[in-house]
C-alpha cells in the first residue's frame, strides 16, 4: 500500500512538469496572484451543500477587482488552502492540470489561508499553478466557509450553488467525478 501511495504522488508530481504552456504572468513577474480580498456576504451560518455559495471578492496584482458571484454560468472550485499544508501541495497539480484542461468551462480559484502575498507568489512559481491564487490575510473567507481543515474544497455550479464540498486531497479521479456531476 505505501508504495501505491508513492507512484500515486511520484505521478501527480511528473504529470505538472511536461507542461509546454507558459504561466499567464502578473506585471510584477508572477503567478495569477490576487493580492488581496474580503467576504462580501455577511452571514454567519457555514454553507451546506444546495446553499448559494457565499460571495467574495478579490483583487487581482494589476488591480482589476473580480466577485464570486461574477462567476454565475461558469463551474467554480474555490479550494482553500496553505503553502506549508503537505496534502494542499499534493493537489495543486491536479487542479492546474484540471485549469487546463477546461479553459472555457472551469475556473479555480484557490483561496489561501492567513499567508502573505509573496509566500503565495513563490509557491505558485514552484509549482508552476497558472489559476488564480488568492491572498486573504485577514482569513475571513474561510471562516465564512468553515475552512477549518485543509485543504477543503467546495464545487459549484452555474447557477452559484455549491453541489459538494470535500474536505483531504481531492485525487484526479475525483476531481473529474464531481466535474461530471456539476454539469
């Protein structure tokens, strides 16, 4: 079983690094970095599954200002998550994969925990994650959320209702089921 476990994450790690497309670059030379953000609904009550996904915003690094719920239409994966979380590093690469994969039907946004913009900008080199990366220092979007454990992950439909919410690793495989079941 171990050694299931290392091909597993051996596979995922090889899948990111043959990939010919550049990263979309900020003005200042990074990832698709959103320097800042807030919680723009003011409930109290975490989200459930069949809930509206709660509304946020964020700024991205050249200072357009973008809102969840801009997004209606769209399949959404908000994924909350940390640079120092192991398993939130083990599934970035299935999400970029994802990114890629569904230019027009998909987007992914990954919103970190409580960590400052330069910490997210050069994990998100490392790791070469071309979807929008976003700074909440203040962690209000994931207090709303309930994102207690990471990662935690929340899928969302065109109609801005969240469909199911995962919390570990999502795997590739799993990943494309619920994608299926968004549709």
């Amino acid at each position: 079983m171990p050694r299931l476990v290392i091909l597993v994450l051996l596979a995922l790690g090889l899948s990111s690094c043959g990939r010919a497309t550049p990263t979309p670059t900020t003005s200042q030379g990074g990832p698709n970095l959103a320097t800042s953000s807030q919680m723009l609904d003011s409930g109290t009550q975490r989200p459930t599954e069949g809930s509206v996904a709660p509304d946020f915003s964020y700024t991205m690094a050249d200072g357009t200002r973008h809102k969840l719920s801009d997004l209606r239409g769209t399949l959404v994966i908000v994924n909350f998550w940390a640079t120092w979380c192991g398993p939130c590093r083990t599934e970035m690469p299935t999400f970029e994969q994802a990114s890629q994969n569904n230019r027009d039907d998909l987007v992914i946004l990954a919103v970190n925990r409580n960590e400052a913009p330069n910490v997210i900008r050069a994990f998100g080199q490392e790791l070469g994650l071309t979807f929008p990366l976003i700074t909440n220092m203040a962690g209000d979007i994931g207090d709303r959320y309930g994102a207690t454990s990471l990662p935690m992950t929340f899928f969302i439909n065109r109609e801005g209702m969240i469909q199911r919410r995962h919390v570990g690793i999502v795997s590739a495989v799993q990943l494309e089921e619920y994608l299926a079941e968004l549709e």
